[in-house]
C-alpha cells in the first residue's frame, strides 16, 4: 500500500504542477484508505534532502485518500516557498507521514511534557488561543532535545520560545506511519 500512495501522491503533484487541476480519486484502491485519518505530505530536494514543501490535515477530518490529494496539492504552494515547478519535479522526493489522531497530553505543570513526549516517537501540535502549530516525529532528526523541540514548536504556531510553559497551552501528541521515495 506504501507503493499505491507514494505513487497517487507523485501523480497528484505532477498534474496539479503541470496542469493546475486535481486528479480524480482512482476507481480502485484498498479500503484501508477510506479510513479517516491525518496525513501530511513533505516534498524534499533531492540529494540535499532540503525541504522544498510540507503541508497536512492534523486531524482525521475525511478519508485518507482524499486527504492525501489535498495535501499533496497544499504541499506544491507550501507559503513558505514559491510555488513548485514543472522543471522541479525530476528534481524532488515525495514523503506521506499518515498521522494517528492528535491526543491530548494531560499535566498539571508544562514541564511534565518533558517526560511525557518521546523522541523520535511522537509529532506535537501546540494550541494556545488562535495560535498553533505542529512538528511531525522526523523533525526530532534536527532537533533532538525535547526543551529545543517544545521551543521550535512554540515559535512555529506564533507564540515566544518558552510558550509551552505557560498553563494556557495546550500540547497534543500523535504518532505517524513515514514512508518516502528513494533518491
């Protein structure tokens, strides 16, 4: 199934980037992917593994396959970047991190979450009034601390580095299923 969605997820990109349109949901695909879940597609420069887009639905909002489209679609005008490319595509690699639901991570002080989030294990999403953000589990990659990631975490929703500390906010933790194509 790896393969069905990496594929679906390249050709998802190829067309919108060369024609501005989204594909049709395939006829035939594994049931597996009607479950509602979260997904996030990142897209990679290849060699350098930079990253070149990453966007996704945190939530297990619709069914999986459609989800995936849409964030592959997101992931071609990631506002952090200009727009990808028609003369990028030979040029990239495609990851789909397939998300378990965001759970919330319960304390009675912020620097409990210390104990409660494993490296390398769980992706974060931070909530603190109309401020959020999220890190996906291969980020620990780059930022192995866990004071580090919850500080990432805080300026990448909009809020000060130290955020995470304050009793307001709210921290969630999900797993996710990683697959990529080969450079």
């Amino acid at each position: 199934m790896e393969d069905l969605i990496l594929k679906l997820a390249r050709e998802t990109i190829e067309a919108y980037v060369k024609t501005g349109s989204r594909i049709s949901i395939p006829k035939n695909y594994p049931e597996k992917l009607n479950e509602k879940r979260g997904v996030f597609v990142t897209v990679y420069r290849k060699g350098s593994k930079e990253l070149r887009g990453c966007v996704g639905l945190p939530y297990p909002q619709m069914p999986l396959i459609e989800g995936l489209i849409q964030a592959a679609i997101s992931a071609c005008e990631d506002p952090r970047f200009e727009p990808l490319s028609s003369e990028e595509l030979d040029k990239i690699i495609i990851e789909v991190s397939i998300l378990t639901e965001p759970e919330l991570v319960d304390v009675k002080n912020p620097k409990e979450y210390l104990e409660k989030i494993e490296i390398g294990k769980h992706g974060l999403v931070i909530k603190k009034g109309f401020y959020s953000g999220l890190l996906l589990p291969q980020v620990w990659e780059q930022i192995p601390k866990k004071e580090d990631f919850l500080e990432a975490l805080s300026m990448k929703a909009g809020l000060l580095a130290d955020g995470w500390l304050d009793s307001s906010t709210e921290i969630y933790k999900f797993e996710a299923e990683v697959f990529g194509e080969k450079e």
